[in-house]
C-alpha cells in the first residue's frame, strides 16, 4: 500500500485552512465570508457582523490578553 500523507507542516496555516474548507459550500443567505484563518462574515439583520475565536484574535492579532 502506497503512503500518500501530507505533512500538515508542508502546507503552512492557509495551505491547510484551504485543504480543510476547499468543499465547504455556504447553506445560509447570510453568510458573506465562510470559513477563514480565524473569523468569517454574516449578515446580520442587514448589518456585517465579523464572527471570531476571541483566543486567536488577542493571541495573534493583538498580543494581550483584554483587561
């Protein structure tokens, strides 16, 4: 049997953020930005509203931790 696996190392953070989410099809009208790094886009009673991971926004983003 031949081995075809991938190291996730050789495809970096967006290599396997496409691997994971190259088929995901959007299921509601109010996504505007599905899945992505760390957030996606919803329209939110007709207002874009940003949907994050609040530990990858302070850790990545902002280097603290909010007060």
């Amino acid at each position: 049997m031949e081995n075809n696996r991938t190291e996730i190392s050789s495809l970096g953070e967006f290599g396997l953020i496409d691997h994971l989410t190259r088929n995901f099809e959007i299921q509601n009208a109010s996504t505007i930005v599905s899945v992505g790094d760390d957030a996606a886009v919803i329209d939110h009673y007709g207002k874009q509203t940003v949907i994050c991971c609040a530990n990858a926004y302070y850790n990545e983003h902002r280097r603290e931790q909010p007060s």
